[in-house]
C-alpha cells in the first residue's frame, strides 16, 4: 500500500497535442484535476514529439520524446525509447493512456501501470476503416499485444460500460476493470456568447475518418434542405475524408448549406456549441465522446448515433435524440423534429446540462486517485 505522507510520482503516457482530438482533452482535464485535488502529485507526462525536450508547465512535468518512424519500429526501437525514458523518471505507477504498440510493451516494466481504455483495437465495426487497413499486419498483431498489455496491467479503467464489457471480453471477465468514465470541467461552458447564426444550424466536430460517418449527415443535409433550404451543416475537424466528403457535399447539391471549417480553437469550438441549434454525432461507434459531453455541457440539442457509450451517456434518448447508425433517413428525421421544434430543443438543451453534471472532473479525479493508492 502507497505510505502514508509519501508524495505518488505518476507518469502519464498520452498524446500531448491539442490536434490529436478528445484522448489529449481527457488526458490533461484528468492531470489538471488530479493536481487540483492533490497538488503535492509528482506527475511526469511522457509524450510523442518533433524533437526532445523537457518542459514544466501547469504543475506537471512533460517529456517530448522524438518520434522515429520506421519499418517495425513500433515493436521495438520505440518501447525500447519510451521504457528508458520511463525507468529513467523512476515512478511509482504508469498511466497509459493506449493499448497499442509501442505503448502496449510499456505493460512489461515491473512498475504497476493503469491503463484507461479509450478504445479497444479489437473491436471490429464494419466500414470504420479504409479497405487498405484491412490488409495491414497490424490489424492482427494490435490486437494480440493490447489483449497481452490487458492481461499484465494492475488496474483496467473503461470509460463507458460498454466498453467495459468490450474489456472483459478481450480478457475475461475479472475484478480489475472499473468503469470510470470522461468528465467534463462544467464551470468553462457557462456564459459563452453566441452568434446569430439566423438559420437552421447543424455541428459536428470530429477528425474526418470513416468511423465518424461525416457523410451520413451531408446525405441527410439533402433531405432536410427540402423543408429547410436555408438549413445550414458547420463541421469542424480534418482528417483523410476531407476531399470526399467535399465531393459528395457536391453531388447530392448541399455545398452551399455546408461550411468546413477545419481545425478549430478550444474558443471557436464553444462558441459553434453555443451559436448552432443542434449538435450531431453520427459515428459508427463511440465509447465516451468528449465531444458529447461539451455539447450538453453548453445547452446544445443532440441527435446522435444509438451506438457503443453513446446511449449511456444520454440515458436512451433521455437527454437527447438517438438516431440508427448509417440511417439517413432516421438523421434527417431527428434533426428535422430538432428545427421545428423549439421547445423540446429547450428542453433538451436544459436537461442536458444536468446531464453532464455527473461527469465531474473533480469526482472522476477522486476516484483515480482513490484507484491508484489501491495499488501502491
């Protein structure tokens, strides 16, 4: 058991880059709240980066190591980088924030390491992937290492149920996987001024990858259009599907009611939650979108896919709208009942931000805690 009076010195292993999307939020709200709650915490990020350098910001220490790729090197000169860099910090316990390699083989340290499960690559959805990904080899071997890190990790934290029950599928089912889900910091989405947007507006923010289902709401678009032709679609992110989806935006004759806005700020981001009438997410699957969480967080209705942690998350269309993954029709339907009706989109908008009251970080923060003393 950890001593008492003894300061824990904690390594975070996670993508330090805003750019790297919802893991990165979740990974510093979590640091910051853990530095809130006990700011006496010795914690050591260790990160992927240009070149190496090491920095002190916010009460944490982050360490950039330079990122070589090559041929197979995730499987061995990257662990081998990363575990020197680890050993050298000399912690109590390892936070990994992934399951695959190269941060799979941190696992075979002989320090305890807690692993949060984002998402597993075990899970196979159908079409959330390019063709081409199929025919890698690492589509068998991520999943045989991150079954092997599951297996010698301390303590397993989910962040839904249902990836929970994904976990002990992979591993059997067994008394160190918890279920600790995202939280979002409520104070910072309170008080946002909107835009006038003077239409009928629709969000999604999220990389463009084929999982996100991005496409889903332009077809959707096309059908909303026909009662609704100033109905306008922001979507915020970039990624490999971006010139696709601006061809298909084209060809079904919504281009002109949609506006890609690429990477945006923190800032810009709740600024969009707080200025459109709705939200959508109609992703393949999910397990705790960050995303989500802000949405309601800022009073923004949903309409999002019936999938993965989603349906958790908005108590089966209690505090919002779930919709058929891959079901235009049923998109288009959901967000039309959104635009013609305000006061359900009140009250959604006000039931959400209760919602998400429950997904403190201060609380999340505690349990973590709790978690890791119950290791050292």
């Amino acid at each position: 058991m950890h001593k008492v009076g003894k300061i824990m010195k904690i390594v975070h292993v996670a993508e330090w880059s805003a750019k790297s999307g919802g893991g990165f939020t979740a990974a510093s709200n979590l640091v910051n709240s853990l530095l809130k709650i006990n700011p006496k915490m010795d914690i050591h990020i260790v990160s992927f980066g240009d070149k190496n350098a090491v920095m002190t910001e916010n009460g944490y220490t982050l360490h950039f190591i330079k990122l070589k790729l090559f041929p197979t090197s995730q499987y061995w000169y990257l662990p081998k980088i990363l575990n020197a860099k680890i050993l050298e910090i000399s912690p109590d316990l390892v936070h990994l924030h992934f399951t695959y390699p190269p941060y799979s083989f941190i696992t075979q340290l002989t320090i305890p390491v807690v692993i949060t499960v984002h998402g597993l690559n075990s899970m196979r959805v159908k079409g959330s992937y390019p063709k081409s990904d199929y025919l890698n080899f690492r589509f068998i071997l991520y999943p045989y290492f991150e079954k092997k890190a599951l297996q010698r990790a301390s303590r397993i934290i989910n962040v839904s149920q249902w990836t929970k029950e994904k976990s002990d599928s992979v591993i059997g089912v067994n008394s160190k996987t918890v279920y600790i889900p995202n939280g979002i910091v409520y104070e910072k989405y309170s008080n946002i001024k909107p835009r006038d947007l003077n239409h009928p507006s629709i969000f999604f923010a999220g990389r463009l990858v084929k999982l996100k289902n991005v496409d889903i709401l332009i077809k959707a678009l096309s059908i909303i259009k026909e009662t609704n032709p100033d109905a306008h679609l922001y979507i915020a992110g970039s990624g490999p599907q971006y010139q696709k989806l601006g061809s298909l935006s084209v060809e079904f004759n919504v281009d002109k009611n949609i506006t890609f806005l690429n990477f945006i700020s923190e800032d810009e981001m709740l600024k969009m939650y707080a200025s459109v009438d709705i939200f959508a997410l109609p992703s393949k699957f999910e397990n705790c979108p960050m995303v989500l969480l802000e949405a309601l967080a800022v009073g923004t209705p949903v309409v999002a896919s019936n999938v993965g942690g989603i349906p958790q998350i908005l108590d089966n269309g209690k505090y919002g709208l779930l919709a058929e993954s891959g079901n235009v029709e049923d998109f288009a339907q959901k967000i039309i009942t959104l635009i013609k009706n305000k006061s359900l989109r009140n009250e959604l908008s006000e039931k959400g931000k209760q919602r998400v009251k429950e997904y403190s970080w201060d609380d999340i923060a505690s349990k973590t805690i709790e978690l890791y003393s119950s290791i050292l």
